[in-house]
C-alpha cells in the first residue's frame, strides 16, 4: 500500500471506532453539551483551588499541580474548538468558550489568532512554514536554548525572531507563504500575546529575580531589606504566580515537550500524514503526559481523524493505536532526540 492508500484506511477504521462507540452510547452525540460541560467542571476545578489557597486549605504545590491538570483539559477544548468541534452554528457560546479557554490559559496564544496558525499546521506538518511547531522548538537541536524555550513561548520568540524574520521573509519571496498568511503572522506577532500572555510574562520575570536576588545575597551572607514598594509589590504578585503562571508553566513545558518530539520536521514529504507524527507514549512520559492530558498517545490520532473530539481519542485510543501500528505509524521513535526531529534516521530499540 502506498501511504496516501494507508492513511485513507486508518482514517476509516478509527472514524469507525468513533462511530461505533456513540452508537452503544448514544449520550455520546451530544457534542456541545458534553464540551460545554467539561468547560464549566475544569474551570470550577480551578475556581476551587483558587479558594483553597485563599483560605490555606492546602498545599501551594499542590494547588499548582491541580490547576496545571485542569488546564490541559481546557486545552484540549481550545484545539476542538479551532476545529470548530463546538457550537458551531452558534457564535456566542462558541466565541464564550474560546474566551474562557484562554482567560484560564493566559500565557497563550489568542486563540482567534491562532486558529489560522494551527489550520496550517495541518496543511503542512513538518515543512519549514509550519510555524506553530516550529514556534514550540521543533526541529531544533536539544541544547540548553531549546531547554529553556519549551514551556516559554515568549522567550523562543525573542531567541528565534530574527532567524525566522529571515527565513519567513525567503520563503514568501519563494511563493510558500501567500500575503494573507504573512498579514496574519503580522497580527499574531503583534497582538497575539496581549492582553494576557505579555504581562503575565513581565510579572514572572520580576517574581524570578526578586527571588533569584534574595538568595544569592543570602547565599553571600549579604544584609538585604527589600523596599516597603516591592515587598507590597511580591505579595500582591504572588497570587497571580500561584494560579495562573507557574501552573500555565508547567502544562506548557509537558504540551510542548510532548508535542515538539512527537512532531516530525524537516524532510517529511508535504501532505504525507504517515510521516507527520509518532505516538510517544513510553511509560516513563507519564509525568509530563499527566499535564498534557494524554497528548502523546492521542494526538497522532487526530491527525488522521481531525473531526474527532479529544474525549472519543481517549476512549478509542487503545483499538486505534493497534490499528496505527498495523499501517507502520511510528511508536516511540526516540531517536528523534538526537536527529532533531528529523522523520528519516532509525528508530530507537
């Protein structure tokens, strides 16, 4: 079989699974009641560690830890709902739905913006105009930048911008690029990350240092009494820090890890979904996996079946990796470590 024939079979026998599942279940037709209630229970999961810290109920870590999982529900929806999985037909709840999302995940992407950016993906997985991955660290060498880069979009934007200003600039001169895709590079550039994810950032920042300060003059047996100004400035931050940056955090460096690895770039042919993705789910992932809910198991599925909810992935996922594995999808290709990302090379043992 050819591989354009291979990916035409597996997406028919995993949509079957998907098929066959809601008939036995029927409950399972009712899309938009089922997203819009997981959207309201995570972010009542979150709204619930957020009183727990505030009445010292519990554990800082563990309020950071909790909110990192909920999140990576919430992301989940966001990319159903790029895809338009959800309401559809129905503008508010649905533009409700991607504010919410984002409000809770605001370290992120404008989701709008990004809708562009992630349709694209699709089109062209593992090419040089795939920015979405790329803006995540695909393809690059494992090094201390691309350590430091994975769970911060805006400092691999920084170490990246004027390379890939170069490289955007050459590919739309070659015609890759259409001036609509570089008007909405333009946009997401320039007011991607604002209101939230800019901020936010600074706020982290400052926190880091503040901190970073403290313990080297303590280290130094140095004498420091920040100012009345900045210790306010800590304790009215630090909120902030616990509940929606450090947990945003942790969910984006297991999301991107996962997803930047699981990715391949560089030499794969365009359109050839076979050559797109790997599962990489090696037992030993399952810490970050727990943060990104899963997404090196499912997410090769959907690009196979991009119609497909994250929750029907995770109830399938089992009968639709043996079929995965039966059409010769890669499975823990850890190899692609050393190769950075690149498909051709051999698999690891």
């Amino acid at each position: 079989m050819t591989d354009r024939e291979k990916t035409s079979a597996i997406h028919r026998e995993i949509s079957a699974l998907g098929k066959n599942l809601k008939e036995r279940y029927p409950i399972l037709k009712n899309q938009n009641a089922i997203g819009f209630g997981i959207f309201t229970f995570a972010i009542a999961m979150i709204v619930l560690a957020a009183w727990a810290y505030f009445t010292g109920r519990a554990a800082t870590w563990a309020i950071i830890l909790w909110i990192a999982f909920w999140t990576s529900i919430l992301h989940e929806l966001e990319h159903d709902l790029i895809h338009y999985l959800y309401f559809k037909n129905n503008r508010f709840l649905h533009n409700l739905m991607l504010l919410g999302v984002w409000i809770f995940r605001p370290l992120t992407l404008n989701p709008w913006l990004r809708r562009h950016l992630h349709l694209y993906h699709h089109k062209y997985s593992g090419t040089a105009t795939d920015l979405e991955e790329r803006g995540v660290t695909n393809g690059q060498k494992w090094g201390i930048l691309r350590f430091l880069s994975t769970p911060d979009l805006i400092l691999a934007s920084v170490l990246n911008s004027r390379n890939m200003r170069h490289e955007i600039g050459q590919l739309y001169r070659e015609g890759k690029f259409s001036k609509e895709d570089i008007d909405n590079l333009r946009k997401t550039s320039m007011f991607g990350f604002w209101p939230f994810g800019i901020p936010l950032h600074l706020v982290w920042y400052s926190f880091v240092l503040y901190y970073l300060v403290l313990g080297l003059t303590s280290l130094m047996a140095i004498q420091l009494t920040p100012p009345a100004w900045l210790q306010s400035y800590i304790g009215f931050v630090t909120p902030l820090v616990v509940l929606l940056i450090a947990p945003n955090l942790i969910r984006q460096f297991c999301l991107h890890f996962i997803t930047s690895n699981m990715h391949y770039y560089g030499d794969v042919e365009r359109g050839n979904i076979m050559q797109q993705t790997q599962v990489l789910n090696a037992w030993w992932l399952f810490p970050l996996q727990l943060f990104c809910f899963n997404f090196g198991s499912t997410h090769t599925i959907h690009h196979f079946v991009v119609q497909e909810t994250f929750y029907i992935r995770q109830l399938t996922a089992r009968q639709a990796h043996v079929i995965l594995h039966n059409y010769g999808v890669r499975f823990n290709d850890l190899g692609t470590f050393g190769r950075a990302n690149r498909y051709k090379g051999e698999m690891a043992a």
